[in-house]
C-alpha cells in the first residue's frame, strides 16, 4: 500500500497575516510559516495505517517554494519515508486548476494507491483540490470525513468513511485507487521525536519541477484565474450609539429599518 498525503505550508494562523497589495500573494515574512494543521492530520491517518499494517509507504507531497523545504521536511520527522516537493518560478501565484494540475502529474509519477489531503488549508480554504486531482487521475473521490477506514484486498482495497453534513450523516465508499478528504474531525497529529527529527535527515526527499512533470505553468490551453486589483480592508467604523431619552424604541427600529433588518 502506497499512501500519499499532500501537505502545505501556511502562514501561521496565530501570526499576522498580510497580502502584498503589490502582487496580490501572502506576504511570507509578516507570519512564521508552518505545516498546515488539517495537511498534519492527514498525514496522521496515513502513519496510523501504516503502523498497524506492515509494508506501507507513507509519502509526502507538496507544490511550495524552496524555502518552504524545512516545513515540508517535518512530515518526514513525523514518520513519512519520502517526500515529493515541486518547484518552479512558473507556479508563484497558480490558481487551483495550475496546482490540481501539478500535483495530478506529480501523483501520476510517485504513483499511489491512496491520496489523502486536507477538506480545507487555512489559508487558501478553497475546499475544491481533492476532488479536483481525483477528477484528473480518473479516481473516486471520497471528500469531507469524518471518519477513515482503509482496507487492503486482493481486489485492490477499499477506503470507506463518514461524511457528516446539515442534513445527514453519510457513509461513503471508493474503491483504491482513490483521493479521500478529511476534516478536522480526525484526532492531532502526533509530535516529531528527536528520533525521527534526525531520521528525517537521510530520508528521500525529491524536488521536482514543471519540466519534470510535462506542466507548462504559462500555457493557455486551460483558463485560469488571475487577481486583477485588491486593497486593503478599510478600517472598522465606530457604531451606532443610541442614547435613551424616551425615544430609544423609535431609534432603533428605525435603524433596522434602515438597514433592511426587519
């Protein structure tokens, strides 16, 4: 069994996060950057699998700059074998159909029989990539669990899981090969050891580029979206003060009037 988690590194979310109002991207140096909580629980679902079932391969992957080697290097010191990071000047900026295209081809060249991912980055929180890699591997889908269940068969195995929504609770299931979401649901991930902190040091670890995976980042082939302005939030004005001289009840419903509150 080869498990593949795809990982991200995220400004931290207890820093101060900033767009650069120059290029529209995040601005790295205003926020310590780190692995993605939700990408570290991913990963999490992969290594329990794999310490209760002899023979698994747990790879990490992830599209990110190469500064960001030492963040993804942690998946290593958390218990992946290998990991797969691409890097090109091409992806600075891609929109969600470049990166579900690179990490499609990225996944086509590992090879996998499970890829696991998070249902949303803290960033980005577009919510669509899983299900988007599945489509351009022509794999099922499973997205949003609750709750994971990997078997292994001599028909190829099978992932089975929850999905919890506003409505019902659904049990799924895909046969593997297959790309499966999970959602922060699933228990924290465990902390790297000092162990597998210096492990990491001599595991594989590849970086690959668009030309190593046939992706041409500028082509026009395929419609992509770009940021075309941005400005910064304005700052918050001060409220509404309604001062009770006997006409408090008046003034009030006439600012829920006013703002189509009623």
């Amino acid at each position: 069994m080869k498990i593949v988690v795809l990982v991200k590194e995220v400004p931290d979310t207890w820093g101060q996060r900033r767009l650069d109002l120059r290029t529209g991207l995040a601005d790295r140096a205003s926020s310590d950057a780190v692995l993605d909580e939700i990408g570290e629980r991913a990963l999490e679902v992969a290594l329990s699998y794999a310490d209760a079932h002899e023979g698994t391969e747990v790879v990490v992957m992830s599209m990110a700059p190469d500064s960001a080697t030492t963040t993804v290097r942690k998946g290593l010191a958390m218990g992946a074998a290998s990991a797969v990071q691409i890097v090109d000047e091409g992806l600075l900026g891609a929109d969600l159909g470049l990166t579900a295209e690179v990490l499609a081809a990225a996944l086509r060249r590992t090879g996998f029989d499970l890829v696991v991912a998070g249902n949303l980055s803290t960033d980005g929180a577009g919510g669509v990539l899983p299900a988007m890699i599945a489509e351009l591997l022509d794999v099922p889908a499973a997205t949003s669990l609750t709750e994971v269940e990997i078997t292994e068969s001599g028909e190829g195995g099978a992932v089975r899981g929850i999905r919890s929504s506003d409505g019902a609770t659904m049990r799924v299931t895909a046969p593997l090969p297959a790309v499966i979401s999970i959602t922060e649901a699933l228990p924290d991930a465990r902390f790297p050891n000092f162990k597998g902190i210096m492990a990491a040091k001599k595991k594989p670890f590849e970086t690959l580029s668009c030309a190593d995976l046939g992706v041409d980042p500028h082509s026009h082939e395929h419609a992509r979206s770009i940021v075309i302005g941005l400005a910064e939030k304005p700052p918050r004005e001060a409220g509404v003060k309604v001062v009770d001289d006997g006409t408090a009840a008046e003034q009030l419903a006439d600012f829920l009037a006013q703002n189509r509150l009623v």
